[in-house]
C-alpha cells in the first residue's frame, strides 16, 4: 500500500532534521502552515492527514482500526516507515496527536529525539478526584450530536437547498469540505476515538523528552491537565502560552515558533 | 481594550459579538448582553465560551477556530448557547475573521436564535425526505416491474399508433430480434416481416380502434417444432377515451394445445373402445362410463353414474369371491378374472374383467378402473365344446371318457372311506333286428328312449353313459348294498322290457342283458371293473337274456 497516498504526505525540503506535525481531531496538516514558514531551508518538515481526516484516503477508513487511538498511532508510524525515518524525528503534535504520539514513541523507541506537544491532554474526561479531564461522557455525547447537526443539516441538507443544486453538486462539494471534517462518519469515529481514550498509564513509560506548550486559557485543555502530565511524563518541560483556546498554532503561531526554536536549541539530556 | 459600541448594533434582532483572534469579547450587543446578563460596558476578560456549553465549546476549538484561521469565516454552523444559569439555545453561528494592520485579527459573530428555523428547515427536511421515498419508491416499482415483465416466459410489448415499439420484454426482445436490434423504436413491419405483419396488422389496426383482440397464430422454432401462440392486444385507453397504443401478451399455448388434442383422443378412445369401463371413485361410486359399458350392461350413463358397480351383481359368487377380489385389488392394485354379472333386463352374463387402482392425474385420489369385455358367448360356445367333447351325441349321456373320468373320481374316494361302487354293464337284447328292419331312424329313436329310462331309473349322483352301438354303463356311486344293487339292475330288465312307443311305431319289444362288478379286494381298477361287468353281462346273455349277473370276483 501508498502510504504516502493514503495519509496525504507532504514533505518540504529535504535538507536538515525531520520535523514531523501531526493534527488533531477535526483539522487537518493545513493547520500547521503559519507554523512550516520559519523552518523552511533548516528542515526537512513532513506532514500528514490522518486516514478519515484532511484529504487522506477515504476508502483505506476500517472502522475497527480507527476507532481506538492504535490506529491513528499505526499511522503515523507507517508514514515514518514510508519515509525510511527510524530515528531523530521531532514530532510536533496538537491536541489528540500528543496522546497518539506518546503511543507511538512506546511502539517505537529510538524513532523520536523529542516531542513539542501542543494543548495535550491525555484524558478528555473527568476521573474526580484524582484527575479532572474537563470533560464528563454527556458533554461528548452532545458534540457527537451537534457534529451530526451540522453534518445533516448544514453540509448535506442545506447546501443543495440553498444553492438550488442538486446532491454531490460541485457546490455542495464546496461547501462540505469547508467544515474541516469532510466526512460524518469518519469524524465520528475519531471524535469518540479522541474523546473516550485515556492515555494516562502510558505517561510513565514514555523515555522521550517533551515540551509541554499549555495554552494560558484553554476550554478543552485546561493548566491543570498540563501540570498533570508536566509531573507524569520524565524530563518534560512545561511552556504555558499566553493564549486563549485551544489552537495556539494558528491563533498565535509566533509564540509556537518561538517555542520550537528554543527547544530545538537545546541539548538532548544525556 | 473594549471598542466603543455602535448604538446600531443595540436595533439588530440577532445576538451580535465582536471579539480579538482568540475569543476575547470587544463587543456585543443588547441582546446578547440581555442574554448573558451581561452588564454595558462590559467588563475585561469575557470570552465567547463562557457563552458555551462543553460541547459547544469543543466544536468551536476543534472546527471553528481552524475554519476561521483557514477561510476566515464560518457559515450556518449549529452551536448550542447556555449563559450561566440560563436555558440552552440553539443558534446558527455566523462568523468572520478580520486582519488588523498590527497583524492581529479581530472576529465578528452573528447568531442567529434557530427555534423557529429548525422548525422551517424540519419541515423542508421532511418534503425532501418524502420526495426522496416516493422517487426511491417510484424507482423500486419500476424496477420491479421491469424484473417481473422479464421473468415471464410470455411475450409482453407496447405500440403506439404509429405501430413502433415502445416496449418489450426480455422474451419479446428474444423472439422477435434475438441477437440483433433493439427492438424499441422499430415499425411493427419491420420488427415482424411482411408475412407476419400481414397476419397481424388488421389485429393491431382494430386494437388501435380501441377493440380488444384475442387470436392464436401458429409458427415454427428454429428446431422445426410447431408453436401455438395466443396473442392479446389491449388497447390502452387514456381517461379521454383516446387509445395512445396498445399492450401486447403473447403467451405460448404449444404444451396447452398439445394436452388438449392428448385429451380429446383419450376421451375418444374411452368412449369408443370395444370394451366396457367404469371409473369408480375410492367409494366405489361410478364417475364415469363409456358406450361399450352401456351396450353390455343396458345401463345409460346417466343411469350408472353416482352408482355402485354392485348394481351389476348377479348374485352367483359368494361373499368369499369378493372378499378374495378386494384382497388382491388392495395388495397388486389389480384384480383380473371372470366374473357373472347381470345386466339391466335382468340377464345373467359372465365377463372377462381387469379392475386397476389408480391415482388420478394429481396423485391425489384413488381411482378405480374397471375395463370388461362380455365373453358370455365364447364361454358358452366352450361348454358346448366341453360337453361335446365327454357326452355321446345321439343320447346326450356321458360317453367312455367322461365315464372313466367319473370312475377315477369314484375309485380315488374308496381309499378314504368305507364306500361301495358298482358297475352294471348293459347290452341291448335285440335292437339290431329292430335297427336292421325298422332302419337307422327308428334304432337311433330307441336308444334316446334307452337313455331316458335308463337316466330316470338313477339317482343324479349315478353316471349313465353310453359306450357306443347298444352298449351301456351305469356306474352306482355308493350303493347301499349288493341287494341294491341287485335291485336297480332287475328294474333296468324290467323297464326295457316294456313296449316302446318310437313315432309312429308302437310296441317295439327289446330287452337287456346286466352285467355287474363290485369294487372289492379284486377289483380296485376302473378297467377291471368294466372288464368283470363286462364278462358278467356275456355271462347273464348266455344264460338267456332279460338277466341280471354279477360277476364271479365280487
């Protein structure tokens, strides 16, 4: 199998250590492109769509395989495998990716030099007292249904309606693929995927060094969870940015940049 | 630093925000502020997801912001709004992100409250849902249509008036145009041949009239067999009354012509075979005769049918024969054998009878039949043969072979029981003078009269037979002593001595000489008796004729 066609690889530059960005749930790689510009000509910078997000492959989707983290984890070591890349890659992940990272770095020793880890949480859920995920199992049962909202009512009902075109009409197309999750089932799938999976056990494991970039004011991912993994991953550092939201690649990429740049100048621990 | 808000945006019937790039409220309007109760101006450090409930909040981080950062703005998106201590709301959310010149961004946000517009959408949603089902259902129908016109073996097609296809099956595209053209569009001329449309077009011309036609037409396969086909044209009648065309149901009748020429020539078989049947029901209830029934047993088929064949029992076999007939009817499912049956005038005739049982075409009922031929003349033209054959012509008494037969019978029974028999030999005294001058007729008028006398001095269970010229033999079956015996052969001496009346001749004198043998130790044969009686007859003529002697063993 393509894995390059199948997870939509794109590769810029081919000078310099390999920084690999993985997405989160309902992005796609486009996401990081205010982030690629400042290590273009210093690194070779690989990116990529999860299978079911972005313009991967729709017809590589097996519900079984992507309805845990393990399969989005299996992915990413395929695009590595695709690429010849068993060591010295630097993973730059946002929100689930983190979690998808730290279970690929398990599966794989050796493969990453570090990881920037950008509004991690390894559980989305509430586990009171101990852990507060933010998150109980009904407010994740209410995104699947509003996602389902949006799915029916704006992408494929309204479109054709109000653009008095018919179903799968290159209108609707376009507006269908503007709702970042191009497809309804398989946005479903890594919702649930993301929003149910508990990563914390892992935590102690994991032997790669992280930089933890905790957004200052953040809904899904709140201080406290980074403080928590801050405590639980070895060797982490913890970076808060001063951002509101979840997304601080694209509503304050500079200070992501900045973050990136400062670890990547600083030496590996012995 | 909050912006000055614009008056105008208080009049806006929508919740109306501004924020920076990161969800931190600039501005918003009266009724946004009415429904997050929050005060004018507004306070630092608001933010659009205090507006939100966690799932609301979680589709804005992982959809909207990235929409917003990759096409700076967002469309008709669903979103829930619950300020604090309110009631959910759902809104359509609009929003559009602006660059600022100092490279920051600033975003505004329309939401529109969706109650009554859900319900709008709702109802649209169901008109499409139901046009949807009716097309799918539509499509379904015709569909199924379609596969059951071509799973017929008939041939189905449709005309219009100017008489080109508009229609055809499977089986109609077969045989009319097998491997070649479509059939659809083609002129009826050109789709059958001018031979064919000759035979049809005046059909379809009236069926186009609006006259419904049915007709058969004959052709042959490519494998040389004859077909019968039945050909229905339809006229289809629009509500106005016109006729747009017509439908065609060819149906191939071939096997249906077959079996009813099959039937038509069992049924003439049936009813002109020779010999008589009788179907019967599995009651015995006759269902159906044929002629030759009627001419045998004088009943019509009106009469017999509804009938039990026992309206034809004689009366002549007991209840064993039948019982040993249904037997074997049961165990071979056949019974054949003769058997007296008795017609409607009250004839007795005998008939050489098969009985089958059968199961109907269906295997579903017992059948019984019974075929028969009336062999009442042949049996009685055997008896006369048989008779014929063991009796003297002239007298009608058992002749020499019958005699033995009887004697053997007699013989065979003296083993096992304490039986007496005799044998009385008997030679006319004087017949040939009577024969030699009164002639041939009269001698052969006289031995009848022997006979008769001879006959009615007996018992039945006696055997009077005659040996030939004027020779007789009496055989005495269990004769109750030798003075019996004695007895009858002294009334045999005096009975032909009697004058004897023969046409015109009276008193024409005979007489006879007896001679008898007994069954004992010595004479246990049937020749040794009529050897004995026979030396004991030459023995009672020597000693003077009209004598009655026994022989010397007995």
């Amino acid at each position: 199998m393509d894995i390059r066609h199948r997870n939509r690889v794109t590769v810029l530059g081919d000078q310099g250590p390999t920084l690999l960005y993985a997405h989160g749930f309902g992005c796609s790689q486009g996401m990081w492109r205010q982030v690629t510009p400042a290590f273009a000509g210093t690194h070779r910078q690989v990116l990529f769509d999860y299978v079911g997000s972005g313009q991967a492959d729709r017809q590589a989707f097996d519900l079984a395989r992507y309805s845990t983290l393990d399969g989005y984890a299996q992915d990413l070591i395929d695009v590595c495998d695709s690429l010849g890349l068993q060591s010295g890659v630097v993973l730059i992940a946002h929100s689930v990716s983190c979690s998808i990272g730290l279970m690929a770095s398990l599966r794989r020793p050796g493969l990453f030099e570090r990881m920037v880890l950008v509004g991690p949480s390894p559980c989305f859920l509430n586990h009171p007292p101990d852990y507060l995920g933010g998150f109980e199992r009904e407010d994740l049962e209410g995104l699947l249904s509003l996602m389902d909202q949006n799915f029916i009512g704006w992408a494929d009902y309204l479109a054709p309606i109000v653009a008095g075109a018919p179903h799968g009409s290159p209108v609707s197309t376009e507006l269908n693929t503007s709702f970042c999750s191009t497809d309804p089932e398989t946005a479903r799938v890594f919702a649930q995927a993301t929003f149910f999976a508990d990563n914390r056990a892992d935590l102690p494991q994991v032997r790669v060094p992280c930089l933890i970039l905790q957004h200052a004011h953040d809904a899904l991912a709140p201080t406290a969870v980074g403080d928590y993994l801050h405590q639980h991953l070895a060797g982490s550092r913890l970076q808060v940015l001063d951002v509101v939201g979840h997304c601080a690649h694209l509503s304050a990429p500079e200070q992501v940049v900045d973050a990136i740049r400062d670890e990547l100048a600083r030496a590996l621990p012995a | 630093m909050p912006h000055a808000e614009s008056p105008d945006w208080d009049a806006w019937p929508a919740l109306l925000a501004q924020t920076d790039g990161m969800g931190r409220l600039l501005a918003a309007n009266a009724e946004l502020r009415a429904l997050a109760a929050w005060p004018s101006p507004l306070p630092e450090g608001l933010n659009l997801d205090q507006l939100l409930p966690p799932a609301s909040r979680i589709l804005m981080q992982t959809h909207v912001w990235p929409m917003l950062h990759a096409q700076n703005q967002v469309r008709e998106l669903h979103l829930i709004l619950r300020p604090a201590g309110g009631a959910a709301v759902p809104v359509l959310l609009n929003a559009k992100r602006s660059a600022q010149a100092d490279g920051s961004s600033t975003v505004q946000w329309l939401f529109l409250v969706t109650h009554e517009r859900t319900r709008f959408e709702s109802a649209l949603l169901e008109a499409r849902q139901r046009a949807q089902a009716e097309a799918q259902a539509r499509a379904e129908r015709e569909g199924f249509l379609q596969t059951l016109a071509n799973a017929l073996p008939s041939l189905v097609s449709y005309w219009d008036r100017d008489l080109r296809c508009r229609y055809a099956n499977q089986a109609q595209q077969q045989a009319m145009r097998p491997g070649s053209a479509d059939l659809l569009g083609m002129r009826m001329e050109d789709a059958v041949g001018p031979q064919r449309y000759a035979q049809k077009e005046a059909r379809a011309r009236a069926a186009l009239a609006g006259q419904a036609q049915q007709f058969e037409l004959q052709s042959v396969d490519a494998q040389g067999r004859r077909q019968h086909w039945q050909h229905d044209y339809v006229p289809d009648r629009r509500s106005d009354g016109s006729v747009q065309g017509f439908f065609v149901l060819g149906t191939d009748i071939t096997a249906l012509k077959e079996s009813a020429l099959a039937l038509e020539l069992a049924a003439l078989v049936f009813e002109r075979t020779p010999q008589g049947i009788a179907v019967t029901d599995e009651n015995g209830s006759i269902l159906s005769v044929n002629r030759a029934f009627t001419a045998i047993t004088g009943y019509s088929a009106e009469e017999a049918v509804g009938r039990n064949p026992r309206l034809l029992n004689s009366g002549t076999h007991d209840s064993r024969f039948f019982a040993d007939f249904w037997q074997q009817l049961q165990a071979k499912g056949q019974w054949s054998g003769e058997i007296w049956n008795r017609r409607k005038n009250g004839e007795l005739f005998i008939a050489l009878q098969t009985v089958n049982a059968v199961r109907d075409a269906d295997h579903a009922a017992q059948r019984y039949v019974t075929v028969f031929t009336d062999v009442t003349e042949r049996w009685r033209d055997n008896e006369r043969m048989r008779h014929l054959a063991l009796h003297d012509a002239l007298t009608g008494l058992a002749n020499r072979q019958m005699l033995e037969t009887m004697l053997t019978q007699l013989l065979s029974q003296m083993q096992r029981a304490d039986r007496r028999l005799a044998v009385l030999f008997l030679d006319l005294d004087g017949f040939k003078t009577v024969n030699d001058q009164l002639g041939h007729q009269v001698g052969d008028a006289l031995l009848k009269a022997v006979a008769r006398r001879l006959t009615a001095l007996v018992r039945s269970c006696d055997c009077v037979a005659r040996l030939g010229g004027d020779e007789f033999v009496i055989a005495l079956d269990n004769p109750s002593s030798g003075d019996e015996v004695a007895q009858v052969g002294e009334r045999i001496v005096a009975a032909l001595a009697e004058p004897f009346v023969l046409g015109q001749r009276e008193g024409v004198h005979i007489g006879v000489s007896v001679g008898v043998a007994q069954y004992g130790p010595g004479c246990q044969s049937v020749a040794e008796l009529l050897r004995q009686a026979d030396e004991a007859m030459y023995a009672a003529k020597a000693a003077g004729k009209g004598r009655v002697r026994f022989s010397a063993q007995a």
